[in-house]
C-alpha cells in the first residue's frame, strides 16, 4: 500500500501543483520511499522524525497495555505531556519542530511535507491555530494529502483522499 501511495502521490502533485513544490520529509526509510516517485528530491530533515517510543518501539498499543501498564496508563491519563521511557513526547515533538515551522513560514513556494502522524499532528495544529492538547487526537488519515493555503486571517484547509 505504501508503494502504489507514493505513486499516488506523485501523479496527484504532477496534476494538482501550480509548480513544484519543495519537498521535506523525515529521515526515516518510509518517508524517503514515500518522496522518491515526487517530481523534485527531498530534504531530509531528522526534526520530522516519528515521535521516538523509546523502550516501546515496535511495540503495539496492545503489548505496551500488557507488558507495561503502568505506561500504557500514564500515555492514556496525558498523551502530551507523556514520555516514552528513553523516548519523547508530543512535547517534545512540538519543540524539535521549532526550525521546521520557522522555515516553513519562510518559504514562498509550496512545501509537501512527507511525514508521521505524531509529527503531522503537531503541524497541523501550530498551522491551525488549535491547542497542543489537542493535536494528540487530531485525524491525520493516511494516503490522503492535506492542503493548507494561507489566507488572510488563517489558513484554508483541502484534503485529498488519494486510496
């Protein structure tokens, strides 16, 4: 599914962009075979990363309730301000995208941004002016591309299912 959505992608930014976009993406290999087909290369930026789950990554939600529920409990009493053991939270998250979001602002070209739902989220929300609270449980679904077009008092929002 990954593959036939980068080749979804790309066609879809053959045919939607204006021009070419600048194309960001994290660091980590399913980003960078997402952005391969896309018309121009990307940047690899380590700040788009996935939110690192520390002691639990691979695990699923299932096996951290069961082989550790007091962290399974703790993520579900305060999913922003939670941290993996030797991993991150949403918090931090947010504050490693800082050079992201000054940059991005900088821009005058469109930029994709091909990244992971955690980072995604945080995005969406600085952009959208919502809460940090709630970014954790904002919808980000997959192989759909969010179009976010600055306005004059906020930005306008176009969402693209492309499988």
């Amino acid at each position: 599914q990954g593959e036939a959505y980068a080749r979804k992608l790309a066609e879809f930014m053959r045919e939607h962009a204006i021009r070419p976009p600048r194309v960001w993406c994290s660091t980590l290999r399913r980003t960078i075979q997402t952005s391969r087909h896309l018309p121009v290369p990307a940047l690899q930026w380590s700040a788009l990363n996935e939110i690192d789950a520390g002691a639990c990554d691979g695990m699923t939600y299932d096996e951290v309730r069961e082989q550790l529920p007091a962290e399974f409990e703790a993520r579900s009493a305060d999913k922003l301000r939670y941290r993996y053991p030797r991993g991150e939270s949403y918090q931090d998250v947010i504050q490693r995208l800082e050079p992201v979001i000054i940059e991005a602002e900088r821009q005058r070209e469109p930029v994709l941004i091909v990244a992971h739902q955690a980072v995604l989220r945080a995005l969406y929300a600085y952009f959208m002016d919502r809460d940090p609270q709630d970014c954790v449980h904002m919808e980000i679904p997959l192989h759909t591309v969010i179009e976010l077009t600055p306005g004059p008092y906020a930005f306008e929002e176009q969402r693209f299912k492309l499988m």
